[in-house]
C-alpha cells in the first residue's frame, strides 16, 4: 500500500514531471532495497553457477559426448582387457580464455574410462612420454605389486597387470609426488568395474570434477566436469524423460577438502564407491573428498532442465554448474 508520504512524493513527482519522480525514487530511503551487486551488475550476474567460465569457442554441443556418454559394458572377455596408456604434455584449453600446461592419460583429461567385469584381468601399459618421471596407480582391489607408486622414467614403460574388483567405480591417477600437481595437470581417469550380474540398462555418463590452476599459483582458479569449465552450462547432459539415467561421479580436485554434488528438482540413489548393489541413501547431494566417487541412478520426470553443481558455491561460479536436460 502507498503510504502519506508516497502518495505526497507522488503528488509532487505529478507536479514536477517523471524525471522528478525517477530522481526521488533514486533518492527515496523507503523504496526497495538495493539490489545486491551480482544483481545490479549483469556482469556479475552472469559469474552466479557457472556463467562466468564459458568453454573454449572450439567446443561445440557434442565435443564432449564420447566422453560425457560411456558406451556399452563391454562383452565378456576370456582373455585379459588390454589398454596403453601414452603419459603427454599439452597445452589444454579450461576455459574461453584459459589454459593449462596439462599432462595426461592419452591426450585427453580426463584419461579413458576404463572397463571390465569383476574378475576380469587388466593389462594396460603406461608409455611415459614426457621430460618427467609419472607412474599410474589404481584405486580399487588389486596385488599389491602392481599398486603403481613406483615412478615410471621418461621415456620408459611399465605393464600393470590388475584383476578388477571389487565391482564399482575406481579413479586411477600419476601417484608420483607431488600427487596433487600431477592430478591437477590432469592425470586422472575412471576405471568402472561391473559386477558379473550386471546393472539394469541406463544411460550412463561420467562426471569427473577437475580444478584447474591457470596461473601456476597452485591453486585451482576455474573447476569443471570432465576437464573444462562451463561445458554443461552452455551445453546441457540430454537425457531422456523417464529414462533410468547412471552417474558416475568422482572428484579428483586436490587443493579442496570437499566437493559435492548437488542436483536440484530430483533425488538419486546412492551407491558410495558403487561397490553396493543396493543404495545407501535416496538423496539430492553427496559430499566427496579428493578421489571419492559414487554412483547415481534417476529418473527425470518431466520436461525440463535440471540444474547441478557442487554445494561449495565457489566451485559453482568458477565453472562447476551444470544442467541435465530432459527431453
Ligand atoms: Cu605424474
């Protein structure tokens, strides 16, 4: 309701013209609060959950879907799965404007996701080819001979030879010290492990947070899903209405205690390491420390796009949102 005084301004605003009213309302004590500065200030605006780290131009809608969307289990393998590995530097592009000096599994960061069933026999030989020593260990079960923290010398190889288990979601990364430079030049990747009686059919998509120090400060500046900032804000994860969608999620940031995961409108099953065939928890948000990971499973009920991020709103507004689109 207009109160006295508004409706004498307002008489007044009449008398003098509407720049006089526009300059009491400017001035007015009793008008609305000051908008805060990230609303004011469009710019600033744009920083809330992401919009501030937009991706590379060179990224387009399906740049990311071999790696955002895994393939099929693989069949069943009488013989041992076999993978190289090519240890790289490159100058990886984080962000529009943003690069980091990255080493990684094979070029890409995140490395390859890697698969087989529980039981199934892994070999996969690491090529250094950088200036500095690196090795490649593996979280999950496996001998203890192949554990993987001797360093591998530049230019050398080593064959590492796992039986996977136990079923589940188990990163792999360069456990060569400092282990958090390593990672956080991008030597990180995912090895799924599926139990013998499989999981239902569903979409499945890899999200691997990333920090990323783009000005050698060692700190992560900008943070993104699967090694770039902004992607999924720009360019929402499809997935269909109804469809049972599964997430495999891991945070490899090092320099944070926690990140979570937070997805908003719906909840999710939750499968902790996704050693479980039943979930821990139904739930909105999960909390992981470096190198935590869990497994996801929804459905999205209608129409629409379904924002995530992690609750640490920093790593939100510096690349980590995200949208699922439900079409
Ligand atoms: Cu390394």
């Amino acid at each position: 309701m207009p109160t006295r005084r508004d409706a004498l301004m307002i008489g007044a605003g009449l008398a003098l013209g509407s720049g006089a009213v526009a300059w009491w309302q400017r001035r007015s004590t009793s008008g609305p609060p000051a908008l805060p500065d990230r609303v004011a200030n469009p710019n600033a605006a744009l920083r809330r959950y992401g919009h501030g780290a937009m991706p590379p131009e060179s990224l387009g809608p399906l740049s990311l879907d071999s790696v955002t969307y895994l393939p099929p289990a693989p069949p069943p393998s009488r013989g041992p799965r076999v993978y190289t590995l090519d240890v790289l530097e490159s100058r990886h592009p984080v962000s529009v404007d943003q690069a980091i000096d990255a080493w990684t599994f094979g070029g890409g960061l995140p490395g390859p996701v890697l698969r087989g069933y529980d039981g199934d026999r892994l070999e996969i030989t690491l090529r250094n080819r950088t200036r500095r020593p690196h090795n490649l260990h593996f979280h999950g079960r496996h001998d203890v001979d192949a554990d993987g923290w001797e360093p591998v010398a530049p230019g050398g190889e080593t064959v590492y030879r796992l039986e996977a288990g136990p079923p589940g979601l188990h990163p792999y990364h360069c456990d060569f010290t400092p282990t958090e430079d390593h990672i956080g030049a991008g030597l990180y990747g995912l090895l799924v492990v599926d139990p013998v009686r499989r999981r239902p059919k569903a979409r499945e998509i890899a999200l691997v947070l990333g920090g990323f120090d783009v000005d050698g400060d060692g700190r992560s500046e900008l943070f993104g899903w699967n090694g770039v900032a902004g992607y999924y804000a720009k360019f929402p994860i499809k997935v269909g209405v109804g469809e049972l969608v599964r997430v495999y999620l891991a945070n490899m940031v090092m320099d944070r205690p926690l990140a979570s995961f937070h997805l908003h409108a719906e909840t999710f099953d939750l499968y902790r390491s996704g050693t479980s065939a039943v979930p821990q928890e139904r739930t909105d948000i999960v909390t992981l420390g470096p190198a935590e990971r869990a497994v996801l499973e929804f459905r999205l009920p209608r129409r629409g796009r379904y924002m995530f991020h992690p609750h640490q709103t920093d790593l939100a507004e510096a690349g980590a949102m995200g949208w699922f689109a439900a079409i």
